[in-house]
C-alpha cells in the first residue's frame, strides 16, 4: 500500500463532499484485501553505507500503513515466513472475538509456512496499530508492527494528515539488535532502546509549509517507553486519544504523554515565518531529555496569513454510554516487579514465594495473584468473568515502583477518574498509563463477547506474568 498522506487544501467544495458523507458508516459487502508477510529482513537505519541491522517485518519498518472508510470490512491475510509462530491484534480497534489475535484465547498460532485471514470490519473510526501477540516482547521488538488509520466520514479538515510511528530501539554497537529476555526489563521498566525512531527513520525529515494545519498522528508502538512531547511553541491541539474523539484542547507547553500502545492525534497549525526551525523533545524521564525530530519551515510564502478556527470536536464512535448508577465495581491491585516489596503471590490456588514464581517467570501480581503463561493446555481462570450488557466499574491501582499501561482487548473505556478525582468530561481509552502508587477507575458496558486479553503494554511486564484475561458471556 502506498504511502497515503494526502494533501487536501481547506475549500468549501470539499467540506461540502464531506459533509455528504457524514453520519452513518455505510456497510460494504465486499471486504477491502490485503496480504501482509511477516519475515526476517534488514534496515539500513544509519545509512547505505553503514552496518545494516535484522529485524523482523511486514515487509517495511513499521509495516504498510493500512487505511480503510470507517464501516468498511477490511480482509488481511498475513502468512508467516518467521521462524516462530505469530499472529496479528489489532490495537484498540473493537471487533469479534476470532479476530483479536490473541494465540490460544482467540485462535491457534499460526505456524511458519502458514497463512491466516483475518476478516473484520472497522467499526470506530480513528488512529489504530497491528502487531504480533506471540512473544510480543520479541516481535515487536524485532520490528513488526504497523499504523492501521480509519477514517471518519466527517474528519477535521486539514492540509495534511501525517502518521507517526514513533519506536525506541536497543542498537549495539554493530548495529544489530541488543539480545532479547532478559531478565532485568522483565522487574524493571521494560526493554528502554537507546535509540528512537519515527516511521523506522533515525533521521526523519519534517518540513512544513508556513500557515499549514496538519493533523499528526501519533502512535507508540515502543516495547517499554512512554514518550512525554513538547511542542514548544507550536500550541498543539489534541483532537482524538486512543482512537476517539476529544473535545479539542490546546496543549501549550504541557507534555504529550503517549505510553507504549498509546494513541494521541492533534491539530497542530505550524504559525512560524518561512525558513524558522523548530524542535520537538521528549521530556518524559525528565533526567533524559532528547530531541525526537527537528522540523523546518519552507521557504515558500505562507499557505495563508489568517489564524484558523480551532479545530471542531469530531464524532463520537459508537461506544456505548456505561450505566454508572447500575455498575458491578471490581478493584484490580497491580503488585510486584523489583522494589515492590512482594514477597509471595497465589499460582493457581498454591501461596509460592517470589524466588520460585521468579524461577517460572512470573514477577507480577493482580489481587495477590499471579496468572500464568497462557498455553494450548492451560489458559489459566479468568481474571474477571462478566455478563454481556451490563456495566463495570473497574479501579486499577499501581502499588508498584513502575508505569504501567493497562491495555483491555474487545472494549474501549470510559476513563472516569485518576487518583480519586472524578473527570469532568471522561476520556475513552483502550491503553491507560498509570503510574506508581496512582489509580484510575474505567467503566465501560460488556457488550462484546469472548474472551478477552488484559494485560500492561510494557510488553516485557507482560511476557513476565502482567496478563491474564476477562470473558463476557
Ligand atoms: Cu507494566
């Protein structure tokens, strides 16, 4: 699939084109195909001339940008030419059971040689990510994961519509790929890179034209670090988070903050004066700052002079209204990890101490609990088992020494409180970060039946026990 950042100038004629379209995603029969293979390959982060590192794609770091009408069905078949097994979740986006690629839970890996079809139709519109969900500290590590953009009937008009997978990355010295497993990332914060990247690029040029609104999608598709942006003195407006739509507000100098899985799209109106540069940094770990990207103006005239409207709030997607007065509550206490203070966690019904849970690979516990490795025999009991229909009230507490963001499969919630404090106006999420000794509660309606994988998206956290999975029936 080409790249498809288009250029639509703002004119009366395409607002109205627009506005036609607007309301009900209409529903096509026959599905929009794609084939992706997954297979071993090599980049050329540094240069042609430089030493070239393995990673694992779709063909391409990140992997083809898919893009479909919201409402449409999308049918991709991926074969796999790895030399494990893999599958594809597709980040954040709501859809049946079978097609959540989650191995075991959902369906069976796919094996090396073999191809799977997956079959879906995107029903909320906004900006989504595929990856691998088996070993997925590895395969996603590894490179393979990808920007999967639907489009609202009736989107923000803007000259340019830029998707940014934003990825960190641990290089050695020959540029090849820091070993994978070990086991310091699984107890501490995950697999950091030292080395970031947008759109697979370690030197992404971004040049704008002086008077230019662009919306910039950005995802984080890192293993373990969470990007905290500043724009400084671009004033950006954030118009969608994790897909849906937010009522537009302008950041200023505050923190974009996205964690790994995590979605942000703003609005961003570039003010400066022909030839001006500017820079984006991260500041999240405030001890290490760097620069992500440093942009410039072009040197042609102004697009146009006149400050622009601020950007409208787009349309909601069809996520229904939690019934907060009639929730069931459940409280979710996340423990563990190094400096946790854990001492021992229930397996399976057995009290074990943490050297022996440690000696299986499980460091992180829920409710004192820990759940196992899902496996073709064992999936392990679910963490929670709901009725469709009805509302939950969840509270996720960290009573860890780490961030973690909390990822659910199948729903998207209502984030209605941090740290006790009610929000105004709730954001929906489907990736919550929440950070040592904080807590938020979601709500959201069980209205999608299966099983469902929850889990934090630091994927080492993951792979070492901080997953496990809830059903709807
Ligand atoms: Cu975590």
């Amino acid at each position: 699939m080409p790249n498809l950042t288009r250029r639509r100038f703002l004119t009366g004629t395409t607002a109205l084109t627009l506005s036609a379209l607007a309301g009900v995603p209409t529903l096509s029969a026959a599905p929009r195909t794609t084939a992706l293979t997954a297979k071993p390959s090599r980049v050329a982060f540094f240069g042609k001339d430089a030493p070239s590192t393995d990673v694992w794609s779709y063909g391409s770091v990140p992997g083809p940008q898919l893009r479909v009408k919201q409402g449409e069905r999308l049918s991709v078949s991926l074969t796999n030419e790895l030399p494990d097994p893999t599958t594809i979740h597709w980040h954040g986006l709501r859809m049946v059971n079978a097609m959540d690629g989650v191995p075991y839970l959902t369906q069976e890996p796919i094996q090396p040689g073999e191809t799977f079809t997956y079959d879906f139709i995107a029903k909320d519109a906004g900006t989504y990510w595929y990856h691998p969900h088996v070993n997925s500290a590895e395969q996603v590590g590894r490179g393979l994961s990808g920007a999967l953009i639907v489009e609202e009937p009736d989107p923000i008009e803007v000259d340019r519509d830029i998707v940014w997978v934003v990825d960190d990355w641990r290089i050695k010295k020959d540029a090849g790929l820091a070993e994978f497993g070990g086991f310091h990332d699984m107890a501490h914060g995950g697999r950091m890179g030292n080395m970031a990247t947008i759109n697979g690029n370690y030197d992404e040029k971004f040049s704008v034209q002086s008077g230019e609104r662009i919306r910039l999608r950005l995802i984080n598709t890192a293993n373990a670090r969470v990007f905290g942006l500043q724009f400084k003195g671009l004033n950006p407006w954030r118009v969608a988070v994790d897909g849906h739509p937010v009522i537009p507000s302008q950041m200023e100098e505050g923190l974009v903050v996205i964690p790994p899985g995590g979605r942000t799209d703003l609005v961003i109106d570039f003010r400066g004066n022909p030839g001006e540069k500017f820079a984006i940094i991260d500041n999240y770990y405030q001890r290490q700052p760097f620069t992500l990207i440093e942009g410039s103006y072009t040197d042609q005239p102004p697009v146009r002079t006149e400050a622009l409207e601020p950007p409208k709030k787009m349309a909601d997607n069809p996520v229904a209204q939690p019934d907060l007065a009639n929730a069931e509550r459940h409280d979710m206490i996340f423990e563990g990890g190094a400096m946790g203070g854990l001492r021992q966690a229930e397996l399976n019904g057995e009290i074990l101490g943490l050297r022996e849970l440690a000696s299986q690979g499980l460091l992180w516990a829920v409710n004192g609990k820990m759940y196992p490795h899902m496996t073709k025999d064992d999936l392990g009991e679910p963490m929670l088992s709901m009725q469709q229909g009805k509302t939950y009230i969840l509270t996720w507490t960290n009573n860890t020494a780490f961030d973690h963001p909390i990822h659910m499969h199948g729903h998207s919630f209502h984030v209605i409180s941090r740290n006790g404090e009610k929000l105004e106006t709730p954001i929906i999420m489907d990736t919550v970060l929440i950070q040592p000794q904080q807590s938020v509660e979601v709500a959201f309606v069980a209205d999608n039946p299966g099983k469902w994988a929850l889990h934090c998206h630091i994927l080492e956290h993951a792979e070492a026990g901080m997953m496990g999975y809830v059903t709807v029936a």
